[in-house]
C-alpha cells in the first residue's frame, strides 16, 4: 500500500493578520451592520462603505466537514454610532452545541454572550486574556479602545454560522 507524505501549509500571525494558503479574508462594512446599532439617526450620518472589522480565517475543511477545526484572527476597527461602540454583527452557531475559544491579541472590548433562553453575560477581552465561549450561546464582540480590538479564535469547522436569529431578535437583554 502507497502511502502519501501529508502537506500541512505553513501559516502565521504577523502584525495581527493571519498569513499562508488557505486563508480567506472578508470584511464588513458599517453598511452590512444595519440594524444592529440603536441610535438610527447616528448611524444614517455615517458613510455605508467605512470598514467595521476584517476577518481572517483559515478552514482547512469544506464547510460542513466534521472533524475539523476552523480558526483565524479578527480585527475589529475603533469607533462610535452614536454612544455605541462598533461591534460584530454576532451570531449563533448552526449547531448549537458548539463552543469557540476567542483570545485576545491585543485592543480592549467585550464578548457579548446570550443563550436562546436569554441568559446573558459580558466578558472583558484584553491582551493575553482567553474568553471562552460556551455552547449555544450567541457571541458578538465589541471594541471600547480607540485602537483594532484584535482577537483569535477556533471553533469546530462543521458548526455554521445562525445570524438570522440575532437580525430578528437582536440580543434580547441589553
Ligand atoms: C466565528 C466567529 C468569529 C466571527 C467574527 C466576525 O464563529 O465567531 O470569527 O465570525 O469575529 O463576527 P460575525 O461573524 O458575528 O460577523
Ligand atoms: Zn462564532
């Protein structure tokens, strides 16, 4: 029986991007936020195209894949609507049983964690520390610096991504 040398890609963390093969960047603008902010007039007066975060991950497993592993870096930007900070979109996983490290790299913000039942939590992020999300909970981070809240983060590859959910509920609890 032949047996074939694996290639495992060479990737790395470099001035808070993720670097190698593999890996697939995506942003979002303040415009694919909408919704999200409470102050409508604020967020109206700012430009649809200005860049909220970036998100680099590597998924070295098609969508859907059991087994695998899913990881990669998010850089989300300083700024305000209104009296908000910028914040990610947030969002369940598909399969809810399904939890994600995050580690923070550098910045300052929180981890906005809510459960279907409404259980809530928010956890302070900053350099070194590691917040752990737990299973079933909806987690959308938000940067309080005036600097990239830069974070790491893994979760199971198969685990989907729910923001329908959060779009029409929203974070019930605060
Ligand atoms: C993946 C995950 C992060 C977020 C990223 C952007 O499960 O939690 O990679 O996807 O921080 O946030 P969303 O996806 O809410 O726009
Ligand atoms: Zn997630």
């Amino acid at each position: 029986m032949e047996h074939k040398k694996i290639v495992i890609p060479s990737l790395s963390f470099f001035q808070d991007e993720l670097k190698g093969e593999g890996v697939v960047k995506s942003r979002r603008t303040l415009g694919e936020l909408a919704g999200i902010f409470e102050n409508q007039d604020a967020y109206s007066q700012l430009p649809l195209d200005q860049l909220a975060y970036e998100v680099y991950s590597y998924l070295p497993e098609r969508e859907g894949t059991p087994g695998g592993l899913y990881f990669g870096i998010t850089q989300l930007y300083p700024g305000k609507v209104g009296d908000e900070y910028f914040m990610t979109k947030g969002h369940f996983h598909t399969i809810l049983d399904t939890g994600e490290v995050y580690y923070c790299l550098s910045g300052h913000g929180y981890m906005l964690l809510e459960s279907p039942e409404g259980d809530w939590s928010l956890q302070e992020m900053t350099p070194g520390e590691a917040v752990y999300v737990p299973k079933r909970y909806a987690h959308r981070s938000i940067n309080i610096g005036d600097t990239p809240l830069v974070t790491f983060f893994v979760f199971r590859g198969d685990a989907g991504h729910d923001y329908g959910t959060i779009e029409t509920k929203g974070y019930r609890n605060l």
